[in-house]
C-alpha cells in the first residue's frame, strides 16, 4: 500500500526541514500540533526531506452482551486489561496466557469522547494541516466497531462515534469564507464499490494516477458540507442504504464495508521573496503575494467483521456475504504482513478494499487503528487474530508528506482584475489626452480663424486706404491742372494789363500831343483803369482761390501720409500675429509629438501586459483541456456501462436534466445531432442570461406580448436545468413567477415550458418545499386535467414525479389531487406520459416504503386509497420493458407493508408477485418480490 512519488501539479512539501538548509519561499502555515511521540526521526542515511510516522493502534473490548450477562458466574472470559501500563493479557486456557503493549487500552466503560481524543482527534488536526489522515476500525463481528465509528448520538451527543465528531471538529476549526469541506459516503459490498449518498451509482471503478499513485473514485457523489445538521442527514442516508443483516452474533451485523472520505480544501498565502524577480514596469500586474491551497483527504473506515458461518449462523445470501467480508480482510491482512516484514511485494491488487486504503498504510496518510474486541473465551481464537492484526499494524512506518497546490483561479481571477484596471486606466488617460488634443486642436483652429480675419480686416484696411489714396492723388492732380490753367488765365491777364498800360502810357503821350483827343482819351482810360480794376479783383480772387486750393492740398497730403503710417502699422501688427501663429504653432506641433509619443509607449505596454495575461490564460487553458480530457475519458467509461440496475437506479432518483426540462433523454438518445443543437440553445441562453442578467428576464414572464412571454418562459426553464441557477431565480421570485403563470395564462406553449421549468426546481428538496406550500401540485393537477398535449402532459408528469420523491409531502400530494391527475394523464396513451407516471408511483411508493420500515409511518398506503394498485394490477404488462420495471418496483414496495396485504390478495396481486420474482429483468425488483412472499405470513397462507 506504499505510494510511488510522482511529479504532478501540486507541490508536495515535508513536514520538517533540516535546520541548516535555506528555503526559496517562506510559507505561513497553521500552527502545527507538537509531534507526538509515535513519531519517528528519520535515518541519516535516509531521505532528508521525509517526515516518517508510525500507525497508531487502540485496542477496544466492549462490555458484556445480554447472552454472556446471562451466564453469570459461568461466564469465562479471555481478557485481562492492564490500562495503566496500555498491556493487554490474553489468556488461552488457566495455564497460557500472553501479553501485548497497544498505543492505548480502553476498558468497557471508556467513553466515546476519550476514544475520539485519543485515537481520532491528532489524525483530524494533522488532516486541517493539510496532511492525508485514515481512522479505521477492526475487529470480529458484533465488537462494536460500527458504534465506535458510525454512531450518529444525534439525542445523546455523548454517544457519537468517530464520523460525527471529526466532522464537528472540522467544521469549527475551518472558515467557510475561504475553506471547503466536502464528503464522499461509499460501500465496498460483494466487491463491488457502491455510492450510499446516491444508491444508483453502482460498480464504481478505482483509478489510480500513474504518476503521483493518489487513489481517486470518479462517479462517487461529493457533497459539500456547511452545518453538523447536514452532516446528519447525510450519514442518516448512508446508514439507511448501507447493507446489514441480522445473525446469531449480531442483529445489526454491517455486511458492507463502509468509508467515509472527506476532502478538506483551505486558502494559504505564501509569499515569493526569492524565486521571481518582478520588473518595474509589471509591478502594478502581477500580485505580490501568490495564492495557495492545502488540499488534505481524512479516510474513516468502518470495516465489517470477520466471522465464522458456524458461530454467526449464515445462510443462503448472507454466506456469499461473508465470503466476500472475510477475502477483502484477508486481503488487507497480508499487505499488512508484507509491510510489517518490509517485503518487497506488497499485494495491494488483491481487493479493492486494499487498492482504497493504499494511501493509510505504508503510504503518505496519518493513520490511526482501533481494534474492537469481545471479554468472552468462546471466541479466543477471532480475539487473538484481531489482537495479531493491530500488533502486526504497529510495525508499520508512513511517510506522511503536506501537499499543498498554486491557486491558480484565484491568481487568475487577481490577474484579470489587474489587466482590466489597468486597460480602463489606459483608456482614461487616451480620453483624457484625447480631451486634451481636442482642445488644442480647437484653440489652433480658433486662432487660425481669428488671424485670417485679421489678415482679412487688414487687406480690407490697406485696400480702403490704396483706394482713398488714390482718390486723393487724383484729386490733387486735377486741381494741379486747375491751378495751372488759372496761372495760365493770369498770365494772359498780366499780359493784357502789360499791354493795355503800354497802350495807356501811348494814349497818354497822344494825350498830350492831343488835347483834343484828351476827354475821349480820358473816358477811355477810365473804362481801362475800371476794368483793370475788375481783373486785379479777379486776379486777387483768384490767387486766394490758389492758396486755397494748397492749403487744402496740404491737407490732402497730410491725410495720405497718415493713412500711410496707418497703414505700415497695421503691417507691423500682422507680422507679430504671425510671429505669435508660428510660436504656437511650433508650441501645438510639440504637444502633438510628445502625445504621441506618450500613445506609443503606452500601447508597448498595453501590448507586454496582453503577453503576460495570454501566457496565464494559455496555462489555464492548458489545464482545462487536461481536466476535460479526464472527464470525457469518464463519461466514456459510464457509457460503457450496459447494467440494467444502475440504469433503473438513475430512473428512480429524479428526472435526468434533460428529461425534467423541454426535452426527453429517450428523445436525445435517438439523435446526435439534436444534442448539438440542445447545447448550442444552452449556450446561446447563457449568454442571454449573462448580458440581460435575471431579474430582467423573469420581468419579460409578465410580458403582455404573448411571443415574449414564451420566449422567457423558455429561457428560465433552460436555467433551471442548471443546479448553480436553481436558487437564484428562487431567490429572484421567479417560483412564484412560474406559479403565476401556470395559474393565468391559458397558452399550451407556456403551460408546456412552465411545467419543465418546475419539474427542474423540484429536483431540490428545498424547492420541492415551496412547490409545494404555493400550491404548485394543484396548479400542475389542473393543468393536467384541462390541456390535451402530450408533451404538456409529459412534463407536468415529470413535475409531480419529482415531487413524488418527498415522502414530507405525499399527504399534501394527493390531497391536491396529484396522484388522480398522474392516473388521469394514462388515457393519453402517450409512451413518455406513461413513463413519466410509472416513474412517479415507482418514486412514491418507494419513499413510503422505506419510511414504514423505519417505523415513523404506519397504515394502508396513500397510493392503494387513490386506485394506484388497481390501475397496476390492469397495466403492468402491456408497457414497454422500461416503464413496466418502474410499474414493477412500485407494486413490490406496496407489497412490503404488511397493511396493504388484504388489498393486494383481493385484486389477485400473488401472481403478479410470483410472475414478478420469477420473469422481471431487474434483480432488485426479484428480490423485493421474494421478500414480500417470504416475509408476509398473509402472502404465505394463499400460496399454500
């Protein structure tokens, strides 16, 4: 049972390291429990590393039974207990005797709570460590190994056994915000590995990975854990489905060997110092600490005695029982051997009792033994086997290793969180920039606006002030030439005057030569001298019109030498706008470089971390396919599988997903590609669900659109196919949408879909609660009663089947008239109507079944008041094979109660009986048959 060492993924750490050698990482682990004495230091010359650790074995002898109290003083016992020194004397007859040393002694009046601390309680804490534990017990039949291990104390808590308490201890020293507890609950029986949390799974293979040697059992049901009241419940179920017989030794004599195993999962951070060097420029992308698991695994195996067909009185079935019980111990006794002579063959092969347990002895486990015994000498010999057995156990050495494994989900999840922080900071700082380039680019605009109006203005201004410069120099060039003509005018008056004085001063000299011409001389000088008069006025005139005409000329100059200036100024100023434009221009075009630089180097990093977040997403991609590889190579292996029982089983159970939902198995067995499609609307649904989110999609069930409301109703009823959707559309009130529905609207479709919807809600007992307390069976009952749709019958067949597996409420059931309206949907003759009927009587009468034989029910069946068995008794044999099965089971567990007996004679079920234990295709349902005749004194009488 020793374990080869492999590498694999998770890391395997010793528990001690050598005080001189130096570790990459340090890890803050839980405070660890000193070492207890058992202990062993390793060799020199051994594996350093190696943390070895001695199987712990008890010894246990129960008190004195009513058969040997009864003997009184004639009682002879073969025990003498020596607590104190832990010694145990065995005595052969008056004169031979010998003496064995234990871990521990306990006597007939040692408490189930001393038991646990001492035997069990330094496993549990090793195993909260992260270290693999296995608590066993051994011993004949009827020592009390089941009481010490398996007993619930659920009214006296004094009187648990090791499972209740280990798991108590447990759940109070683990946090359930950050660590997991799960449990598997399984029987060896006849050699064949049976699930007792879900009694279908039969046959289970043990797989064993090559390269690390760990034992795994995939297709056992794992269970997560939360409260000691679940725990309860969940080994109430085991304990009921476990196999037990009554014998001369024992009247519960456990026929199975039953483990329990439980997974322990806790969070551990331990932080890198030394093995990654992180650059500066990923600091902010990659955690600092990184996220790890301790993944630990604690066995408690409650084996079943060995025994003596002549002391326990088996027959018929039980001695094959038997056999099986003593090969698997006899088995598990020479791979002790083996181990205690250090034998280089260890035949762990011969039993799977051994290949499980192959980690508790000789591997990496902290095991722990209690040996149960009986004080009576008629049964020395199984008492000095078992007493050999645990000296034998002693012997043996484990290598007990912490195993501890990367979070790499977490450290995912940290990553992604990392990236996306850092691509909306990345895409901020684009906007914000982008903002930022916007702006600039809008005042550059309104600069270059604002400069080519002013360019504009300006040429308007010089164009204005060329045009009136012209205008002024055209103007003084015409009244130039006016100034010219008017001296050219005077001219010719200074040269009418020059010749009219020379004229007069010859008038004058003939004035003088002439006086009688002197009057007409004188008239006529005085014509001459007023009319040179008139011209100097005229002249005069005309010189201030001149000096007129230059002074406002000088004026006309001194304006165009003014708008000159204006003009050379207006010029000045343009040319420093200029100036000023190409400044920030220059100033802009910088910006512009130094952004895009900026984006460049921004995107390299954006393009470093996308690197990084691809690597860890390809590993984790790795290992998805890895893990799917492993699961379709499972799934290829239950295929394989061609039992009718496991088959009729999982029919019993509950609706299969896909048969509780729109569709049927049978009809998706017919056609590969119909479940291509199926799981391409499963997918297409999810990704509606996760872009609409739920409460949006349960308000579209309230829809006044008729199409909508279908279409809705379709997608909760794909959900709730789903465990991991169920309660959060409960929670959501999409329940009581559904119930809403079913009761209002009168649309075949919906009435359909809503009906599957239900079905897959009352696969939860927690569900099938509310189901039931709103009233749901009656909605479905009339559902029932008006539609005549065979699919819609179907899966309101498939609801009240579902419900039908809660014996809390059969009463309510079929007060609401569920069992009358399975009963009523026969006239259909729809095949899958009538499975589904068969299915939910076979589902009824079984829990009623198993509840009467607990002894909390008694009375006629509710079924046989409502007409079931007549309706059997007309219809079990013109079914296809696998609804009569169901048809089949469900007649023989009415049968098994003793009230229904005078119902079944009447409507001649004995030969429906016996044709039953002699023809059905199912053991269980041939067995259960034969049990009713053989059992019921009624039954008996009529054969004969």
């Amino acid at each position: 049972m020793a374990t080869g060492s492999g590498a694999g993924r998770a890391s395997v750490r010793p528990v001690d390291r050598p005080r001189g050698t130096s570790t990459a990482r340090s890890k803050s682990v839980a405070p660890r429990r000193p070492p207890s004495p058992a202990r062993a230091r390793p060799a020199a010359d051994h594996d350093p590393t190696a943390d070895l650790c001695r199987v712990r074995v008890a010894l246990r002898i129960r008190p004195k039974n009513a058969d040997e109290l009864a003997q009184g003083a004639d009682f002879d016992t073969c025990v003498e207990l020596q607590a104190e020194c832990k010694k145990l004397k065995l005595k052969k007859n008056n004169w031979a005797s010998e003496s064995y040393q234990f871990d521990e002694i306990f006597g007939e009046n040692s408490s189930q709570k001393r038991i646990y601390e001492v035997v069990a309680k330094p496993v549990v804490e090793s195993v909260l460590e992260g270290y693999n534990g296995t608590v066993m017990a051994y011993g004949q039949t009827g020592t009390g190994k089941t009481y010490t291990v398996g007993q619930l104390g659920k009214e006296d808590p004094s009187e648990r056994g090791i499972m209740v308490r280990a798991l108590e201890h447990i759940l109070s020293s683990m946090s359930l915000e950050t660590d997991s507890m799960a449990v598997s609950y399984l029987q060896l029986y006849l050699e064949s590995v049976q699930d007792l949390l879900a009694p279908e799974k039969t046959n289970i293979p043990i797989v064993e990975d090559s390269k690390t040697g760990e034992v795994s059992l995939p297709g056992a049901a794992i269970v997560e854990i939360k409260d000691l009241e679940h725990v309860f419940q969940l080994l109430q179920i085991g304990e009921t489905n476990r196999h037990a017989a009554n014998t001369k030794m024992n009247t519960e004599s456990s026929r199975s060997h039953a483990i329990l195993i439980i997974h322990l999962q806790r969070s551990l951070k331990i932080k890198e110092e030394n093995t990654v060097s992180i650059p500066s420029d990923a600091e902010h992308t990659l955690p600092g600490d990184l996220p790890l698991v301790l993944k630990s695994k604690l066995l408690i195996v409650d084996l079943a005695g060995s025994e003596r067909i002549d002391k326990s009185g088996s027959e018929g079935h039980m001695i094959e029982e038997a056999k099986f019980i003593n090969l698997s111990l006899s088995s598990l006794g020479k791979c002790i051997n083996a181990l205690a002579e250090n034998s280089s063959h260890i035949p762990t092969r011969d039993s799977k009792l051994t290949r499980m347990l192959r980690d508790s002895f000789g591997g990496t486990a902290r095991t722990s033994l209690v040996v149960t015994i009986g004080p009576s000498a008629r049964h020395y010999s199984e008492t000095s086997s078992t007493v050999l057995f645990g000296k034998r156990a002693m012997k043996i050495v484990n290598t007990i290793r912490l195993k501890e494994e990367v979070d790499y989900e977490t450290l995912y999840k940290k990553v992604e969180d990392e990236v996306d922080h850092l691509t909306s900071e990345m895409e901020r700082q684009q906007k914000l920039r982008q903002r930022e380039k916007m702006q600039l680019e809008k005042r550059l605009k309104e600069s270059e606006a604002f400069l080519h109006d002013l360019k504009m203005t300006s040429t308007m201004q010089i164009e204005n002030l060329e045009k009136e410069k012209h205008q002024f120099e055209y103007a003084i060039k015409r009244l130039m030439q006016e100034l010219e003509e008017k001296e050219g005018q005077n001219n010719v008056l200074s040269e009418k005057i020059v010749h009219l004085e020379t004229s007069l001063n010859e008038k004058k000299q003939q004035q003088l030569e002439s006086f009688s011409t002197t009057q007409i001389l004188s008239e006529t000088t005085k014509a001459h001298e007023k009319k040179v008069g008139e011209l100097l006025r005229q002249l005069e005139e005309e010189k201030s019109r001149s000096a007129s005409m230059k002074g406002h000329f000088n004026v006309l100059e001194q304006q165009l030498s003014d708008a000159q200036s204006s003009a050379q100024f207006q010029e000045n100023t343009a040319r420093e706008l200029k100036r000023d434009l190409s400044k920030v221009t220059e100033i802009f075009t910088n910006q512009v470089h130094s952004l895009e630089g900026r984006i460049s180097q921004l995107m390299s990093e954006k393009e470093l971390m996308y690197k990084e977040l691809k690597s860890a997403q390809a590993n984790v991609q790795d290992e998805a396919r890895r893990r799917q590889s492993l699961e379709a190579e499972v799934v290829r292996l239950k295929r394989s599988k061609t039992d009718n029982c496991a088959e009729e089983s999982k029919t019993l159970c509950g609706m299969v997903r896909s048969g509780s939902g729109l569709g049927s198995e049978a009809f998706m067995s017919k056609s590969g590609n119909f479940k291509e499609t199926l799981a391409s609307q499963r997918g297409t649904i999810s990704k509606i669900f996760e872009e609409v989110g739920l409460p949006n999609v349960l308000a579209l069930l309230k829809s006044e659109e008729l199409e909508v409301q279908i279409h809705a109703v379709k997608v909760v009823a794909n959900l709730a196919a789903e465990d991991i959707n169920q309660e959060k559309i409960v929670e959501e009130g999409g329940l009581d949408a559904l119930l809403s529905l079913l009761e209002t609207s009168e649309n075949t479709t919906i009435h359909r879909a809503t009906a599957g919807a239900i079905a897959n809600l009352a696969m939860n007992v927690s569900n099938q609660a509310l189901i039931m307390n709103k009233g749901g069976a009656q909605l479905l009952a009339n559902i029932a009663s008006k539609t005549d749709d065979p699919q819609t019958m179907r899966m309101v067949a498939g609801a009240i089947a579902n419900l039908c597996g809660n014996e809390k409420w059969h009463a309510m059931l079929k007060q609401d008239g569920g069992i009358k309206a399975l009963l009523g949907m026969f006239q259909t003759g729809h095949t899958d109507v009538i499975a589904q009927i068969a299915r939910g009587l076979a589902n009824f009468a079984k829990c009623e079944s198993r509840v009467i034989s607990q002894g909390h029910k008694k009375g006629r069946s509710l079924l046989i008041e409502d007409g079931v068995l007549s309706w059997i008794m007309a219809n079990s044999t013109m079914f296809p094979p696998s609804t009569r099965r169901h048809i089949e089971l469900a007649f023989c567990h009415l049968a098994q109660n003793v009230e229904n007996s005078r119902d079944i004679i009447i409507t001649g079920g004995i030969k429906e009986l016996l044709r039953i234990s002699r023809e059905s295709s199912r053991d269980d349902a041939r067995t259960l048959a034969k049990k009713a005749l053989n059992s019921n004194p009624a039954f008996l009488k009529e054969i004969q």
